[in-house]
C-alpha cells in the first residue's frame, strides 16, 4: 500500500512538472476586441463570466491568445476600452 502512494504521488509531481514547463513554454497574452459574442474568456466591465460577451468585438471582453499575435490581428488590442 505505501509504495503504491509513494508512486502516485510521483506520478502526479511529474504529470504536474510537465504541465508547468508546456505553459511556460507556451505562454499567453489578452487580447481585447476580438471576441465572438458570448464566445470571450473572462469577465468583462459588463458581465461576469466567461461566454457572456454582448456583441463582436466588445473592447473589453478578451481572448488568451499566443503571446506576440495579439498585434497581428485586425481589430486586437493589448488593453481593455469600456465597450
């Protein structure tokens, strides 16, 4: 019984690690006004929560995005405008 604990916790520590180092690897930015409606990440000044966005492109409901293609979308930007 202890060493089958003993390896599920090393399991889960490892399965953890690996986790960490993809979003470090991989990380994220918001990017604000390019969201379907109902289809944003998070809150917005007007709503709150997730999937709950009024209209396209609302200035203040975001998308996580790779970081760097925020800028290189029509319409995205890196800071929330009241929408």
């Amino acid at each position: 019984m202890k060493s089958t604990l003993t390896i599920a916790a090393a399991l889960s520590a490892a399965i953890l690690l690996a986790n960490t180092a993809v979003q470090a690897a991989d990380p994220t930015e918001k990017c604000f006004g390019i969201a379907k409606a109902g289809k944003n990440d998070c809150q917005t000044a007007t709503s709150s929560c997730a999937g709950t966005s009024k209209k396209d492109a609302q200035k203040d409901a975001w998308l996580a995005v790779p970081k760097g293609a925020c800028e290189k979308i029509a319409g995205g930007s890196l800071s929330s405008s009241k929408g």
